[in-house]
C-alpha cells in the first residue's frame, strides 16, 4: 500500500489516500477518494511504471 498527499479539487485542503496496486500492475486507474475535509468526491487519476505512482489528475468526482 503507498500513501499519497492530494489536494482537494473542492476546498484546497490536503489530505492523504492510500493507493494499492499490485506489484505486477503497470497502467492507468482512476479512484474516487471523499475529502477528509469537506466530504466531496475527489477523482483521482494516476499511473503505474514498475511500482512508481504518479498521480496525474484531481478533479471533480462527481462527472
């Protein structure tokens, strides 16, 4: 499992998700992760590379 900071697409608050993905998994994936903060959905959009995460996109988790 990997942790990572987001920053709320809604309230600009940062808070933290936990990622995981398999060892194997090299691609894209989008979650859906509710603010700690404010409660609204955050979609997340990130890929895989040999284990590395790298978060692309926070936007709107309501679309």
């Amino acid at each position: 499992m990997t942790y990572k900071i987001i920053t709320c697409f809604f309230c600009f608050e940062q808070f933290e998700v936990s990622l995981e993905v398999g060892t194997s998994f090299n691609g894209n994936n989008s979650e859906i992760y509710d603010c700690e903060v404010c409660c609204n959905p955050n979609k997340l959009d990130y890929e895989v590379y040999d284990g590395e995460i790298n978060i692309n996109y926070v936007g709107d988790g309501n679309e």
